[in-house]
C-alpha cells in the first residue's frame, strides 16, 4: 500500500512541475506536507491501530495431557481482550528443546481457530501436534511451545 501512495505523490510532483515550473519550490513543499498527512491517516493510525488490537488478543499453548489426550495433547488458550468480537485466529507453532534456539516444529505447523469469541472471552481447545515434528525421541512435556505469526480476523 505504501508503494502505491508513494507513486501518487511523484505523479502529482511531475504533473504539477509541468505545469507550474516558476512555483515549483512553494509546490514542492505543500506536495511534502500533503503526502506526510497523508501517509500519517491511511497508513500510520491504522497500523498503530492493528498492531493494539494483536496485542490484545493472547494465544496461550502448552503440553497438557491432563486436560487434552494422547492424540491431541497441545492445549490452547485463545483470549479476546479487544473491543472487536473475534472471528478467527491463525498462528504458527515453535517448538524449542531446553537450551536450544533451533525450532524442532517442523513446517507444517500452521494452526487457526475460527471460534467466534466476544469481548471478554476466552476459550480452550486441544491440538495436535505438527505432522513433521522432528523430536520424536524427546520427551513433549520438557519441550518449550511458542506461538508465532499470530493474524487476527474481527467482525465488522
């Protein structure tokens, strides 16, 4: 989207350059200041906007064979402490062992919830975990679960 306002502002500069080439320094800067409101209302505000309604939506996961099976061990907690009802949730899974950076998940590790969650509210549910897991050999319950790539959809 930046892009495509950035190119706008040139083609205006060019056109009005053209135009009014003896008035080019006064143009120029009313062009500078138009195009950093510009940005500043259609792509400032609603990013800074974006970025308070993700942090207010918090995905929880954690091994949980106490609450969740054998099959479906991975137990998510999705809450919804925006103003916005919540329509759906997409995320990627991390798995860490302890003392190691590298991400064991696998790459088929993209999770989503299309639980409708109001204001307020919170919900559990269990998951499996990712088909190319690759610690077969170690113990779930020792690994670290980080939820990564959280995208959010909220109702209009």
């Amino acid at each position: 989207m930046g892009w495509l306002f950035g190119i706008i502002c040139l083609i205006g500069f060019i056109i009005l350059f053209i135009r009014f080439p003896k008035q080019i320094i006064l143009i120029c800067g009313l062009l500078i200041l138009l195009c950093i409101i510009l940005w500043y209302k259609y792509i400032t505000i609603p990013d800074q906007t974006r970025e308070m309604m993700n942090k207010s939506i918090s995905v929880n996961i954690s091994y949980n064979i106490s609450k969740c099976n054998h099959e479906y061990p991975l137990l998510v907690t999705i809450k919804n402490n925006s103003p916005k009802t919540l329509t759906k949730v997409e995320w990627h899974l991390n798995i860490y062992m302890p003392g190691y950076s590298t991400d064991i998940a696998g790459w088929q590790n993209e999770y989503s919830s299309d639980k409708i969650l109001k204001p307020g509210e919170m919900r559990s549910s269990c998951y499996k975990l990712p088909l190319n897991f690759s610690a077969k050999n170690q113990d779930p319950s020792s690994l670290k679960y980080e939820v990564s790539n959280k995208y959010f959809y909220f109702q209009n």
